[in-house]
C-alpha cells in the first residue's frame, strides 16, 4: 500500500510546473529593479492555466502552454 501512494503521488507531479521556470513568466517591474523570487509575477502567454494573468513563480500547477527558458 505504501508503494502505491508514492507511485500515485510521483505521477501526480509528473506533469507540473513552476511559472518562474517558463519563458512567458514576468515579474511586475518596480523601482527598486528587482523582485524576490517569491514575489508574485505575470503571465505574459495568451492564456495563463488557471485564466488568470497574475501567477505566483514557484506554485506547482499543470500548464499546456509552458516553455521552458533556454
Ligand atoms: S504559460 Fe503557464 S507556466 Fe508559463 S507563465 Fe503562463 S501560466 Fe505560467
């Protein structure tokens, strides 16, 4: 039972994503001319994948539209 809870929970994660790892992620500019990187940023993609344009940069969610930085 125990192997199987950590199966389920490992292919669960399989498929997320962090926001501050994508190419479309931009954190808000400021004046001091940098951001914590917990701070919450944008998603600059046509669609973000919860609808909403602000996205927090370390959040694990599923995203059909993630590019990875190069
Ligand atoms: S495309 Fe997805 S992963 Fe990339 S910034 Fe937007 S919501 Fe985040």
């Amino acid at each position: 039972m125990q192997v199987d809870q950590r199966k389920g929970a490992r292919e669960a994660t399989e498929n997320l994503v962090r926001c501050g790892q994508c190419s479309h992620f931009s954190f808000f500019p400021n004046e001091k001319g940098h951001n914590r990187p917990q701070a919450l940023g944008r998603c600059l993609a046509g669609a973000s994948w919860d609808g909403n344009r602000g996205q927090w940069p370390l959040l694990l969610h599923p995203c059909p539209n993630f590019n990875e930085k190069s």
